[in-house]
C-alpha cells in the first residue's frame, strides 16, 4: 500500500495535561477516522454543537496560541502543537475528543505527541491524500515584519528569521525541509517567553498553567530552567513547530516555499486568509505514488511508526 495514501491513528491514543493559559486540567484523546474526514475536534464536556473544524478561517484568536472556534462560539485553544505533530506524521483524519476548551501543553512542545502517537502507529487507508500546490507569490507584511509563501517544486521549506533584544535569544534564523530534514530538534523545542513579560501575560489572563516544565523562561542573561536548552536553536525551531501547525489549518499538506520574519500565529493565519481568497494563489491536488515518487511526510519520522 503506498505511503502516499491517507492515514489515522491504529488505536485511541490519550493524553492529559494543564493548558498552558486555562491553567485548567484537559484530557484529551485521538481516535481513528474514516478517509476524507480530516481533522476534528469535539469537545465532549459539552452536549450540543461540540464539534469544532481546526481551519484557518476558524482561527478568532492568536494571541500567544491559536484559538480555533464554531458558529456558536465553543473553542478549542492551543492547538499549534499538536496540528505539528500531526502534519509532521501525516496524519490525515483524526477525531479529537477533548474535555475541556484547551490542548494539553505538556513539555510545551510537541515531543510527547509525536512519541506517544508513534508509538501507536498509524493506519494507511485506500484512499490518496489530497496536498495544497502554490501556484503564485503572496505576501502579508506588518512593518519590519513580513511572511511570504511562493511555489516550491516538491518540498515544503520554511526559512524562519527570530529578532530579539535579549542577549539569549538575540537573532536566530534556521531553514527547514519539511519533507526531507530530520525534525527531532523541531518537534523538541518548546514555547518561551521573557521572563519580563510574565506579569503582563497573566494580568491579561493568559498563561495561568504556564511554569518552568513546560515552557523556556530567560531572565536577562540567563535561562532559568534547570535543563537548559534543548538544541542552539531552540527560540527559532520552536516559532517553526508553530508555522507548521498553523499551516495545517489550510486542511492538507502543502507543496511550497515560506519565509518569515519575526512571525507568528497572527501572521501566518492572515497569509493563508490571503493565499485562499484568490482559488488562482493554489491549487488542490492527489497525488498517486505512480506520478510523484515523493512521501511528502518527513522520512526520519516514518521509520519509527512503519
């Protein structure tokens, strides 16, 4: 069966955690889906008009996370990561039953999605998987700040710049093949914040279940986790796991070439509002293993869940 057809999870696969801005306990599990169904989120503490469609144009929040919501205002926040994790595995369909209105953060990665789900493993179904081909530049800037996507051959590469002040952080910039690259420092590298800025996040209600296990703090000089980093690049592959997943919110994988500096959820989701307002920006396509010898899900990964 090829590796270009549609997959799901093989079995449940549970997780449990803090939200990382709730601060609330949420549990969480991933169950097998049909073909064609993709991505699904249903919030089982609530009866009626539960289900909620992770898609960009659903996005109504991207402050420090992105925030996903149906037509009667029922949420799911935080779902960066995981989307990650699960474009990263190509996961095509999946149901996401989940108890309470945010993602669990876990490390603040998306190392444990990605152990925990391939450790299940994945079902390959007949159906072929459907990709988003760019067929023209666009671009969405913000002053010194600016995102582009243009068409790439058969690849899916991200050249992500980070400026900072903070002589940790400073200027990191690293590019990525999706499809071909080894992704573990990607996957690995978790959410971070100033440790300067914490006061003002949590007076606007944010990050109450924030804490030094799940999320990088540098004070100044220094990094006060313990640990300390877990790859040089940490700040800059982690603000990639994000423009992965928020990408996944186009619905399917994706054939092109992005650059970004000094991004983050807000702009990626006003580029793919701008790329998906012209059906001449992209095409939608299925891909036959018989017309393109490519996996278009990282390599590296698929090895651990064959």
């Amino acid at each position: 069966m090829s590796l270009l057809n549609q997959k799901t999870v093989k079995n449940p696969v549970i997780f449990s955690g803090i939200g990382l801005h709730s601060g609330k306990v949420s549990n969480m599990c991933l169950k097998p889906s049909e073909p064609n169904s993709g991505i699904i989120f249903k919030r089982i503490d609530l009866k009626t008009n539960n289900i909620v469609f992770p898609n960009f144009s659903n996005v109504n929040n991207t402050t420090l996370n992105t925030t996903v919501s149906n037509e009667y205002g029922v949420k799911v926040c935080t779902i960066e990561h995981l989307m990650g994790a699960l474009f990263g595995l190509g996961v095509d369909n999946v149901l996401i039953e989940i108890d309470s209105e945010e993602v669990p953060i876990l490390d603040g990665s998306a190392k444990e999605f990605i152990e925990k789900i391939s450790s299940t493993g994945l079902t390959k179904s007949e159906a072929p998987i459907k990709i988003i081909k760019i067929n023209k530049k666009v671009v969405h800037r913000n002053n010194e700040k600016f995102v582009s996507i243009e068409p790439s051959k058969l690849s899916l590469d991200i050249d992500f710049e980070l400026k900072y002040k903070n002589s940790i952080i400073g200027n990191q910039r690293n590019r990525i093949n999706i499809y071909e690259d080894d992704l573990t420092n990607i996957f690995n590298s978790r959410t971070f914040c100033l440790y300067e800025d914490i006061r003002k996040i949590r007076e606007n209600g944010l990050a109450k279940g924030g804490s030094l296990d799940n999320a990088i703090v540098v004070d100044n000089d220094k990094v006060l986790n313990k640990e300390g980093l877990r790859n040089s690049l940490e700040f800059v592959n982690h603000k990639i796991l994000d423009c992965v997943g928020d990408l996944y919110t186009s619905g399917y994988r994706m054939i092109a070439s992005i650059k970004c500096s000094q991004g983050g959820h807000f702009m990626t989701n006003q580029l793919l509002r701008k790329v998906f307002e012209n059906k001449d920006n992209f095409s939608i396509i299925e891909i036959q293993e018989r017309s393109l010898p490519h996996s278009l899900i990282n390599k590296r990964l698929l090895r651990s869940i064959a």
